[in-house]
C-alpha cells in the first residue's frame, strides 16, 4: 500500500497526467484511437492530434480548474464559493494556473456560468441548471476538495455539491460530484476501488434518504436499476463520465492501464482520463504513475509549491 502522502500526491498528479494524456485524442472516435501501446503525450506519427499546438504533457481546462479549487482552499481554508469563481473567471480570461497561460477547451456550461459570475452574478447562482446542463465540467475538478478536506463525510458530501453550483448547477451534477468525492476517501481510507465505489453510494444513500431531490437523482439517474451493465462510453455527460471512469479504473491493475483504457474509450478522452487518473493515483500512489509521464508533465512551477502545502496541511 502506498503511504498517505503518496497517495494524494498520486491523486494530484493521476489526474494531471491523466488529463495531459488525453489532451492529443479529444473529439476522436473510438474507432480512431490508436491501440494502448501506442498512447503516449505525443501521439503516433499520422495521428490527427487535438489542440495542435499545445505541447505534450500539457494539462487542459480539467487540471487547471482542479488546481483552482486547490488553491483557493488552501488560501480560504474552506471552501469560498466566491473566491472558486473569480479563480476560475481568472483562468478564462488571464490564464491563471494554465500551463503557459494557455487557455483552450472551454465548456459551454462553463463559459456561460463564468460569463455570469464576471458580470456580478453570485457564484453559487451562475452554473446552468437545466437538465441538459449536466457535462463534466465541475465533476473534473473536485477531487482536490476530497485530497483536503477534514469534515465529516455529511460535509464533504455537502461542499462537492456546493463547488458544482458555480458552474454546473444541476442536482445530478452535484450528486455525481459528492459521490466521487466520497469514493476518493473510501480509497483513502484503504478500501479497494470496487469495495470503495460500493460503500460510497451506500454512504450516500444514508446522508440523502428516499424524498430527497439527491436521492431521486441518484436512483433514477446516475445508478439506475441495471445501471452496471451499461458500458461507459466517454461522453461529456457527467452520468457517462463517473460511470466511465469507475469502469477504467476497477477493471485495470494499474494506473498505466486505467488511463489508457479512459483514452481509448475516445470522445471527451483528457476529461475521463483525468477523472479515472485521480482515482488510480490514489490507488497506486505517486509511484505508481509511470516516471516518464510525471517528469514530462509540464507546468511543475505552478504544480510543485501548490502540492506541497496541501501534502504539509493534510498528512501528520
């Protein structure tokens, strides 16, 4: 078993390199994905690579909100709502924690909401909240607030629903949210992935009884009847997204294999294979992440000092 520090070290790292990993396949086709041996920061010669121009082991829009999070609870000490919100508008419009101040993919539901919080809309307002406003974009970063946090799992619960709101606002993104970020733990706790996964939604259920709106969404959206049976199919969806990424994650043994398998699923390919990549840095630790990949992942200047003070406030 990694150490504590190794893991959330992995965690943060799993869902960078996860991210720049599938920078270069977004938009493609399952079929267009190049086998596993073949995946790497810089795709096969021939390969139409995404985002051409953006360097390899670079970290999109999901690393650059995930470290905004980060961030600003490390300043705040909790979770700011508002604070999250100007960070992120400082992302769309200055480049803050974009690898070279280079800002590219942005989501519509993210756009939109940031658009709403720079005009004086308070953050806990903007995220969209219609039923077709449910894409990934506050399911990507949050896993820095499960790395961080010391409350109980009510309140982690609780503040992974809340950060959701300022760009996606929709209840079904907040539940997606909350219940990785109780997976996280779980892991954290030295639970198995698919013991972690079971008994995270277990603990939901508990926190959101029948009659709540969480719960219905929950049971009638995110895990259905026969819900297990649907293979995950790297969509922007946010329901696909956690259902994709939990499949790459607990049917691979390693991280190498977990990103992979994410990449290969094609489509949203840097923000499945980030949110996967941050449950299997947890798993494997830091180590676990091939040494190659976390010494090509550029923008270490903006990761390195942001990293060691969650490892300083987190692990004894």
């Amino acid at each position: 078993m990694p150490s504590r520090e190794e893991q959330i070290a992995g965690g943060i790292y799993g869902l960078l390199v996860g991210d720049a990993l599938g920078v270069p396949y977004e938009f493609h086709a399952p079929a267009r994905i190049p086998p596993p041996e073949d995946i790497d920061f810089q795709p096969p010669e021939g390969f139409q690579r995404a985002h051409d121009g953006v360097p390899p082991g670079t970290w999109s829009d999901d690393g650059a909100h995930a470290l905004c999070l980060l961030d600003s609870l490390l300043y705040h000490g909790r979770l700011d709502p508002e604070d999250l919100g100007r960070r992120l508008v400082n992302w769309l419009e200055w480049g803050y924690l974009a690898v070279d101040g280079q800002v590219f993919d942005v989501g519509i539901q993210t756009r939109t909401a940031l658009a709403l919080v720079h005009a004086g809309t308070p953050a806990l307002m903007a995220g969209p909240k219609d039923e077709r406003d449910n894409g990934n974009g506050s399911l990507m970063r949050v896993l820095p607030l499960a790395l961080w946090h010391s409350g109980n799992d009510a309140k982690l619960a609780s503040d992974a629903m809340t950060q959701s709101r300022v760009t996606h606002g929709h209840m079904r993104s907040q539940v997606c949210c909350a219940l990785y970020c109780l997976w996280a733990r779980r892991i954290l706790q030295g639970a198995r992935a698919s013991e972690a996964w079971t008994d995270a939604v277990e603990t939901f259920r508990n926190l959101y009884p029948e009659g709540f709106e969480a719960r219905t969404e929950l049971d009638t959206h995110v895990l259905p009847p026969g819900w297990e049976e649907i293979r995950g199919t790297g969509t922007g969806y946010v329901v696909d997204c956690l259902r994709s990424a939990r499949q790459c994650v607990v049917e691979h043994d390693t991280y190498e294999q977990g990103v992979k398998a994410a990449v290969r699923l094609g489509r949203d390919t840097d923000t499945t294979a980030a949110v996967a990549g941050g449950i299997a840095g947890l798993i494997h630790g830091v180590n676990g992440i091939p040494a190659r990949w976390r010494e090509s992942l550029r923008g270490g200047e903006l990761l390195h000092p942001m990293l060691q003070k969650l490892l300083k406030c987190t692990v004894s």
